[in-house]
C-alpha cells in the first residue's frame, strides 16, 4: 500500500488553470479562423481604401488582428496558469 503512495508523491503535479480566461483564450484564437473562413462577407471590390480593393485590405487588416488576439490569448493563458500556481500555492 506505501508503493502507491510513493507513485504519488513522485507524480509531476499539474497547474490548475482558471478555466474562464482559458475559454476566453480560445474564443480570440477562433474569431479569426471564422472571420476569414467567412468569405461571402469580403468578396467584394468596395469600399476602397488607399485604392485596393475591400477584398485586400480586408485580409491584410486581419494580419494585425490576429496578431493582437494572438497575444492577448497568450496574455489571458498565462495569466489562468499562474492563478492557479498562486492557488495551489496557497493549500500546502
């Protein structure tokens, strides 16, 4: 019976996450993956800007996009691992 006490004790222990931020993480990974797959809501040529065509500063203005909400779900994972390191911190 102390065997599996000892598996125990040297098992890695996994952070606990805060579930919320995480969801709220993958929410902005998928606007842009819907956004851009949506395609009927940007093949068109107006409004212009600069002279290009909606249909390429539509998508050239989703690479800024992505890149925010890419770091901002970075930001909000971090965040949720080390709520639940400061947790768990607190029980033992």
């Amino acid at each position: 019976m102390s065997l599996g006490n000892d598996e125990r004790s040297r098992a890695p222990r996994v952070p606990q996450t805060d579930k919320p931020k995480m969801i709220a993480a993958g929410v902005l990974l998928l606007i842009p993956i819907v956004a851009l797959m949506w395609v009927p809501s940007y093949t068109r040529t107006e409004p212009e800007l600069f002279g290009f065509p909606f249909f390429f500063w539509y998508q050239f203005l989703w690479v800024f996009l992505c890149s925010a909400m890419t770091w901002c779900a970075y930001l909000l994972t971090l965040a949720a691992r080390r709520g639940g390191d400061d947790r768990e911190g607190d029980r033992s």
